[in-house]
C-alpha cells in the first residue's frame, strides 16, 4: 500500500510538470525542442558553409517528454572522417549547446557530456553491418536517426541526411520494384533490438562483481532498465518492424521516411485503424504504455526507491512482460505467415 500511495503521489506531480500549462507530452517537446533550436540560432553563420545537423532522440524523439526529461542529442555531418569536421567547431558548438540546455533546465548531459562527437554519414554508409559499426556508435546513431528522432539544428541538412540513410536499404529497390520488401531495414532493426537486450545482459552481470552492500542498489537500477528496455525500447523498434513486415509490397522508400516521421505511439495508432482484434490489441497496448510514462516520469531517487522494493518491481517488470506479449500478439494479427519466417529464420 505504501508503494501504491507513493506512486500515486508521484504520478500527480509528474501530471503537474507535464499538463500545469496546459500541454501535453508531444506539445511539451516540440516546444522545448523548438526553443532549443532558437537558442542555436548563431550557429547557423558559423557552421554556413558545413554540411551538419543536430538531432534529438530519447523521449524527446518521441515526443513523449516531461519537464524531468534530459535529452540525448547527435551531430551528423555528410563528409567523411578524413576530412572531419573541425574539432574546434565541435567544442564550438557543444559550448553552446550545453549552455543553452542548462539555462532551459534541461539535466547534465549523460556520461559527462562524452557522447558529445560527431558522426559521419559516409562512414555510416561504408560500415553499415560491418564489425565496426556498432564499435564506433555508428548503429545507434543511424538505428536512433531511423527510429526516434527530431532535428534541432539543420532541419533540413536532417531531411536531407534522413532520406540518405533510407536509401543506403534499398539498393536492390529499382530491381525489384513490384514487390520490394524491406528485409535488409528489418533485419538491421531486429539486430539492433538484439542488441539493446545482449548490452543489458552485459550490464547486469556487472553486478554480481559488486560487494553485497553495493548490490541493492545496483538491482534497483537494473530493474528499471530493463523495465524500459522491455517498454520504450521495445516500443521504438517494433512499432517500425511491425509496419515493415506487414505492409503490401512494394514497400518503397517514401513510404518508410513516411514512418520515419510518425512516433511510436503514431505508428500503433496507425495499425489500429485495422480495426476488430488489431483495433483492440493497439488499445491494450497502448494503455500499459501510458501506465508506463507516468510510473518513469518521476524524480530519480523516487523511481529507484520503488524498484528497491522486491514486491513492487516484480509488478513492473510483469507489466513489462504484458507489454511483451501484445506486441508478439500484434505482430501475429498483422504480419504474412510466409513474411513471418524471414523476421526468426
């Protein structure tokens, strides 16, 4: 009782922050994010003569943020590496975006400001399922371009970049034009989702390292990432995958940029238009996702607290698992039985 009596406290303050003017989520981060890109404005006679954009991804590339939301940001730039962008323009610019973020309120920067770097569109293309991909953070810049992101500077440098990136997956497009699929694109989100679960894996088995003081604490934190893997991460890949596997062919490149700029939340609610068991599998889902932003949309040191209690991380993570399993059942309501194969073999 305790635990639910905090939780919907919390959830009261979290609705304060969020609708106390009068906004919602999706209002909230536009408007941060256009503020943002107000206040970067003196970058543009700077960076006039080079091709770079900046993006937001996280809860503000969905839209879904809260006055709490920290924001994860990309500099993408067209050259290549051998002819980087100079890294005193990057001090430049990250000098003042992290200015800007600290006098909107916005928190620190995760890892202390070290993802701060800039990511280039040719190498993208050249290691795109190479070993390197994934070591040099390219994957997640390109994976977060796709999946959940807004520009911030360079709005249409984004456009431009974004519609690049679609194309690096359709080599084979104008070959096969009647009845293109976009496996390559599926397959390399399915990789990425993977990838988000091994990571996690990694992380976890840190903590029988730690010394058992040190453990609590550690579980917590664990817990409430794997709570948002199996929610929002789960969420941001699938509701791309499930489009692709289900859609008639051919799927073209318009047609995933079109996707490209929906939200999660945009792209379920899209399938729903199904109707009959879709129209109530989205519902359902969709439901447990709102439970899940207001549970998140709170201080720290409160959410960690709650998932220190066994009783009530076990109810978390069970949601979670629900989430799980509706969007398995969604994919099965929409998705081909013979394209069904190619997204397990």
């Amino acid at each position: 009782m305790r635990a639910l009596q905090k939780t919907i406290g919390a959830s009261r303050r979290a609705r304060i922050d969020v609708y106390g003017s009068g906004m919602d989520r999706a209002e909230f981060s536009r408007r941060q994010i256009a503020e943002l890109g107000e206040r970067l404005v003196e970058l543009e006679e700077m960076l006039k003569d080079e091709p770079l954009c900046i993006y937001a991804t996280g809860s503000y590339g969905r839209l879904e943020a809260w006055s709490g939301s920290d924001i994860d940001v990309f500099f993408l730039h067209e050259a290549h590496p051998e002819t980087p962008f100079s890294r005193l323009n990057l001090i430049k610019v990250s000098a003042q975006l992290i200015e800007a973020t600290e006098e909107m309120g916005f928190p620190p920067f995760s890892g202390d400001g070290r993802y701060l770097d800039v990511h280039y569109l040719e190498l993208m293309r050249e290691v795109l399922g190479s070993r390197e991909d994934d070591s040099l953070n390219v994957f997640t810049a390109r994976m977060l371009l796709l999946l959940e992101s807004r520009p911030i500077f360079g709005a249409e440098r984004y456009q431009h970049f974004l519609e690049t990136v679609v194309n690096f997956y359709f080599r084979d497009f104008h070959d096969h034009i009647e009845g293109f699929l976009p496996t390559f694109l599926n397959n390399d989100i399915l990789r990425f989702w993977r990838t988000l679960t091994l990571n996690y894996e990694h992380d976890r088995f840190e903590i029988q390292m730690l010394s058992p003081p040190q453990r609590p604490a550690a579980k917590a934190k664990s817990a409430l990432k794997n709570y948002k893997l199996k929610v929002s991460r789960l969420a941001t890949c699938f509701s791309m995958v499930v489009h692709l596997a289900s859609e008639e062919p051919p799927v073209t490149p318009q047609r995933v940029l079109e996707l490209c700029a929906q939200t999660p939340r945009e792209r379920f609610e899209a399938l729903a238009e199904g109707g009959g068991e879709i129209k109530a599998c989205v519902k359902q889902l969709l439901e447990t996702y709102d439970s899940f932003l207001t549970t998140v949309q709170r201080p720290g040191e409160e959410l960690l607290e709650d998932f220190g209690d066994g009783e009530t991380r076990k109810q978390r993570l069970e949601e979670a698992a629900q989430f799980g399993e509706r969007i398995y059942e969604l994919l099965t309501l929409v998705t081909p039985s013979e394209r069904m194969r190619t997204l397990v073999v």
